[in-house]
C-alpha cells in the first residue's frame, strides 16, 4: 500500500464526514455545485484506479456519492422530482 493512498483516503474520510450535517440540515448547496463536485471527484477516484489505489477509489467513489445525494436533495427540495 502507497502511502499516498492512505492520505488520499484520510482526506476523502474527513471531508465525508464534515458533509454530514449538510446531508442530514435543510439548506443544500447548490444543484450545479453538487453535480459539478460530484462528477469531478467520480473522473478523479478513476484515475486513481489507473494508478492502483484502490483504498483511494473507494473513499473517493463514497465522497462524490454523498455530493451526489446532496444533488439529489437539492433537486428534490426544488420539486423538480417527484418520489413515490
């Protein structure tokens, strides 16, 4: 295991859990900020794949879906989707 992937990882971890009271509180981000965000760091735990950091994928892969669900949130707070 690199030591750049733990970092890597470490980092991912701390960012995951500071989103949580943004995941759990009312107010959203922006749509186009979680889905630009979102989408970034999916291309990045991606090249870390091409890079075998697989502990970095992961966590990587788990922070852009947290921002993925804010995306979600935000468009459902719109009314822009419909849940049944």
């Amino acid at each position: 295991m690199l030591w750049q992937d733990i970092v890597l990882t470490i980092g991912s971890w701390i960012f995951i859990v500071a989103l949580i009271p943004t995941l759990r509180g009312k107010e959203k981000p922006q749509l186009s900020t979680s889905i630009v965000t979102g989408t970034v760091l999916l291309v990045y735990a991606f090249v870390y794949a091409t890079l075998g950091l697989w502990i970095s994928v992961i966590s990587t892969s788990a922070l852009a879906l947290a921002w993925l669900v804010l995306a979600v949130q935000k468009w459902k707070k719109m009314g822009n989707l419909e849940w049944k």
